[in-house]
C-alpha cells in the first residue's frame, strides 16, 4: 500500500470523485464533500480497494489536529503532522487497502473518530440521546470565599489560625477571613522571585505554540500539624534549572519548609528546601501535599513530564512491550509515585527528613535494596490532588494520558500501573489511543517480588458515546461536614473541563462513595475494571447555574477544619487574568448565582487560552499522542 503526505493545500492532481473533504475541530470530524457526507458528524469513508483517495480538511477551531488511518489491530497505516492554524487545510493522499478500518485525529481520538469501510454502509437508524456517564447526583449552592486570584492552585485551612490560605500558580499565598482576599495588601508569602518564569513562552509546539499554558509554578502549601505552635508549613514549588539539572531539562521541582512570623506573614528567607526533582519536562510537577495521621509528609510527584512515560528524562523498566519509564522504576529517580517523609527528623547522614523505619524500601524491611527509600507507593503519572478520609484512607487522584482518568486508594508498597495500564486499562506507548486487549496485571517475580499492578476505586473515560466526559482529573477530599447532607462521607473530586478542545471553562464536581470494590470477576476488552466494580459516583450539579453547570475550569480542590469542601477554579485556562476564585459548596438555597462566560468576556488575546493541553491542568506536550493533565 502506497500512502503519501501531501502537505498544506490540496494536490493539484487529485480525481474529484476519490476526493473527501473534511473540516476537522476537537468535538468531531465534519463532512464537507462529496454531498453524501456534507453535514455529517465523523462521517464513514466508502472506499474501493487499490484505488488512490486524497482527503483534504481545514482546522475549523485553530487547535492542533492531524489525520491518521488505522486497522482493526490498532496500528497506523496513514499519519500526517499536526496542523494549528484555523483555517488551514491539509491534504493526504493514499491508495486504499482493505486492512483500513477507522480514521481518527490522534490529539482528539475519541471525538474525532470515523469508520472506513469497503461497503455501502447501511442507513443509519435514528440516533438516540446518548446517556451521560455520570448520573445526576445532589444540587448544591457556591459561596465565594476568594475572588480576584489568578490559577489558585492549594487551599488549607490550619487548626489554630484566624485565616485560611490559597495558592496562586504565580507565586504567592493569600490570606482569607470573612471578607475574602486583600489583594491589595501584602500576600502572607511570596515566592515569585525564586521561581520560574509562568507562562512564558517555554513550551511552543501544537499545542500551545505561544507557550502561556504552563503546569509550573507554586502548586501546593500545607501547614503543619503543630503549625499553631511552631508555625511551619510546606510548599511545592518550580524553581530555575541549579547545577545539578541535566542540559536541557526544564526545571527544579522542590518540596520547601517555610516558617510564619505571624498569621499575617511568613518569613522568606526561613526556607529550608527538603526535597528536590530534577524535572526534564515543564508537566507533571504534582501539586498538593498532605500530613497523614501518623504526623509524616506525603509528597506525590508525577513521572517528570512528556508524552508516554517516555520522553528524555525517563530511564527503562521491566516491561519490554513498553517504552519507559520512571513510573515503574524505584532505584533511579524518585519520579512518578507517593513519597512519606518525616520532616521533624534528620537523616542519618544529616538530611533535612528522616526516613519512616517501616516504609517500604527503608533499612530491614523485606523489599529492602529495590528502591528509593522515600517511596512509599509507584506506578503514577501524574498525582494531582491528595487527601486522607476519616477513615484514614489515603486517596490520591492520577491524570490519565488519552482514554481514561483515575483515582487509587494508596497502600504502602502498592504499584499502579502506569505506564503499563492507563488507569485499570491496557497502555500501549506506540498506539495510546488503541490499547492492546492484554498486560500484565503484576510484575515478574524478580520485580520487587512480583507485585500486583492496583486497580484504581474512581475511573471513568474522557470521552462516553462521543460526548466529551473531561480530560484530567483533579483529585479532592470527602465531605465531612453536615451542612450538605447528601455529600456527608463523599469523596468530592472533578475533573478540569469536558470541553475536548480544552479552551471552554467548563469543569465538573463529581461525588463517590468510598466502599472497599470488589475484585472483577472478568475484565473489559482493554482489560480494564468494570464499572460496577468501582465506587459509585455521580455528577454534582449547581443550583446557581441555569443549567446547572460551573463555568469554571476546576484546578483544585481544598478541606476546611470543619469537614466543608472548597472548588479552586478559574475562567482562563492559563495562568492570567483574575478570573480566580474559591468557591465553598453549600446548601443550594444559600448559594450566588453562576453566569455563564459570555461572548464578550473571552481573553482579548486568542492566545489567552491553550490551543491545547497535556495533561489536566492534567498535560501541553509537544507530543501529540499526550492529553491535557495539569
């Protein structure tokens, strides 16, 4: 089979009647011609076998999209480059083999999906109203308690404190009391000078070719337990490339202890760096923290960045079906799982934390030698949002790539999967958008013993009967508080937009119910867990909206010393503006009304918005084969 790329502009040779026209934009693949196409959503392409077809599309919406065929196995037959501009066209021309069976865009592979087929196909029936994945779940009311920030990416609320505070991307904690955010005044502490330069044009490539989509910055703060009487707390934050940063990676992600004067101010010259991740990508920094009942630090961090777990920075694992990479490797780098510290402690050798006696690879226990000693659980891409229930459960949230996101209940020594498994699904580096049937569900025996890969307790698709679900999870904390009845023990999680382009604010709130899930007794054709086997979750839907949704992209989620839970989000998919605010959930009679984003609010500056993203928050790759994930 020949297949060639023609390139911009359609081919000056191309026969009329082997020639489809299409418009492609991240929702869909629209037919434009011939007339029997014209209008139809991912239309089906009738093809006769050996001749030659060109087919010439246009970006309709100026997000990055290419072309490529596809067989029933999965593997690619035809691909072009991606493409940015609006209203650019592309052509690719290639002689039709019977071997053809989809066509998909590979940034958008869910929505921008179509059948190639050798036959007349048959006239399709009516479509039915597809059924959303979540069902409807409580409708609550949003009090802000914070307006004017810029990406708040943290929230804490510390025992014994007048305040509760909120992180901004670009630097700076923020105090709130009962009349909100003092913007004007001096922030509690501010970062930014030590930090890199946010959404500066870093980054480029098809998904974000002006570089102001940016995952680095000040991602997480927690105080202390003890912070009413020593006033310590924790911050993650991204600093510049130091001497020991390889050539060409991107930054220093560090885990801080900073000391406060007072609940007005912190001290910025207290800092005392506890941790250090040579970071090779700008993506996948992680963001909060938590202090666990047993007064340690756990710190997730995500895999160091790129495209599949694979990128530059990644070392090789033990799964040869795979490329990469630090998720599954303990000894090299401490990238792309959960670490416990104890940050009241020095190390032996006068390290700034000392090392749990009972943490999984520590000095006399049996996985001794096969790792890191601050690991405390692997196999994660991207951690973002970390919480402990009342019951102790440790529940962290993990950025899926192209098909799935997942949260995990995290166990000491546990491993899950990444990037073997996208969630309790089957990864392929090569074809992420098509997952084998079959992988491994544990590790060979001489792979710290053979342990099992762990099934996440929340997954759901990023995309459900070609309606966009979301596109990165943003893991949150149960409902302890009983001002919302219906959420009281829930684990109020999100996810960052649903819009598949990722520019439309459009975040959602989700409730699970936390239960121990059983064991599947057989698994999907991906190998993954079915639904019925994972906690039960539904969608929150908001009394303030007309329609009952956000408006907002959802970058994080906070817990207050009363069990109530808070939604950090923006308009702005990048970190710009002062769209920012923390909305606390509440009864829904007590709530502010929610105004869509109108038409005359958009960002002045097209290039306000990502073309598209990595990964959530997520994931901007230069990679195309890598969803959004901050």
């Amino acid at each position: 089979m020949a297949a060639g790329f023609v390139g911009l502009g359609a081919s000056q040779e191309a026969d009329e009647e082997n020639r489809f026209e299409l418009g492609g934009e991240s929702s869909r693949w629209v037919g434009q011609a011939p007339d029997e196409i014209e209008g139809e959503d991912n239309p089906t392409l009738v093809l006769e076998e050996g001749e030659t077809y060109e087919v010439v599309w246009e970006n309709l919406d100026g997000i990055g999209h290419n072309f490529v065929i596809i067989d029933d196995e999965g593997d690619q037959l035809v691909s072009t480059d991606i493409v940015t501009g609006e209203g650019e066209t592309q052509a690719v021309e290639f002689e039709a083999d019977e071997e053809m069976a989809e066509y998909y865009c590979e940034p958008h592979p869910q929505t921008m999906r179509g059948d190639v087929t050798f036959d007349e196909p048959d006239e399709p029936d009516e479509e039915a109203e597809a059924e959303p994945y979540f069902p409807e779940g409580p409708t609550v009311g949003v009090n802000p308690v914070a307006e004017g920030l810029i990406a708040p990416t943290d929230f804490d609320d510390p025992e014994g404190s007048d305040y509760q505070y909120v992180a901004d991307q670009t630097g700076e904690i923020w105090r709130i009391d009962e009349d909100g955010v003092d913007l004007e005044g001096d922030p509690f502490l501010d970062i930014s000078d030590r930090m890199v330069a946010v959404g500066e044009e870093f980054a480029g490539g098809y998904a974000d070719p002006d570089g102001d989509y940016d995952e680095r910055g000040l991602l997480g703060v927690e105080f202390h337990p003890d912070y009413e009487e020593n006033g310590r707390f924790v911050v993650n934050y991204s600093a510049p490339p130091d001497d020991e940063t390889p050539d060409g990676w991107s930054h220093v992600q560090v885990i801080a202890e900073f000391e406060a004067t007072d609940d007005e101010s912190a001290d910025p010259d207290s800092e005392r760096r506890i941790l250090e991740f040579q970071h090779p990508q700008y993506n996948h920094d992680s963001g909060p923290m938590a202090f666990g009942p047993d007064g340690y630090l756990y710190v997730p961090m995500g895999d160091g960045g790129g495209g599949n777990d694979s990128d530059y920075g990644h070392v090789e694992d033990w799964y040869d079906e795979n490329e990469g990479g630090n998720g599954q490797d303990t000894t090299e780098n401490l990238l792309g799982g959960v670490h416990r510290i104890d940050i009241d402690n020095e190390g032996e050798n006068g390290e700034p934390y000392a090392i749990p006696e009972d943490n999984p690879f520590a000095e006399g226990e049996e996985l001794e030698g096969e790792g890191l000693e601050e690991y405390y659980a692997w196999g994660l891409r991207n951690p973002y949002g970390i919480t402990f229930s009342g019951d102790d459960r440790l529940i962290v949230a993990d950025a899926g790539q192209v098909l799935y996101e997942a949260a995990y209940e995290i166990e000491k020594g546990g491993n899950y999967g990444w990037n073997v498994r996208e969630g309790s699904h089957c990864f392929s580096t090569e074809t992420p958008a098509t997952p084998p049937e079959e992988c491994p569900l544990e590790t060979p025996d001489d792979v710290r013993g053979g342990e099992p890969l762990i099934d996440p307790v929340v997954e759901y698709p990023q995309v459900h009967e070609g309606q966009g679900v979301g596109i990165v999870i943003i893991g949150g904390h149960t409902y302890e508080d009983d001002t919302i009845e219906d959420l009281e023990g829930q684990y109020i999680f999100g996810d960052w937009t649903r819009d598949q382009g990722r520019q439309q604010p459009d975040g959602r709130v989700f409730a699970a119910t936390p239960e121990d899930p059983a064991d599947p007794d057989e698994r999907d054709e991906f190998g993954g867990r079915p639904r019925e086997d994972l906690w039960e979750m539904e969608e929150v839907r908001f009394a303030g909206s007309d329609d009952g949704d956000l408006h907002h992209f959802v970058r994080q989620f906070g817990r207050g010393a009363d069990g109530e839970v808070y939604v950090l989000a923006n308009r702005i998919g990048v970190p710009q503006g002062d769209t920012g605010v923390v909305f606390e959930l509440v009864a829904e009679d007590e709530g502010v009304e929610i105004e869509p984003l109108e038409d005359d609010e958009e960002p002045e500056d097209e290039d306000d918005a990502p073309d598209d993203e990595d990964e959530h928050p997520g994931e901007v790759d230069e990679d195309p084969e890598n969803d959004e994930d901050e």
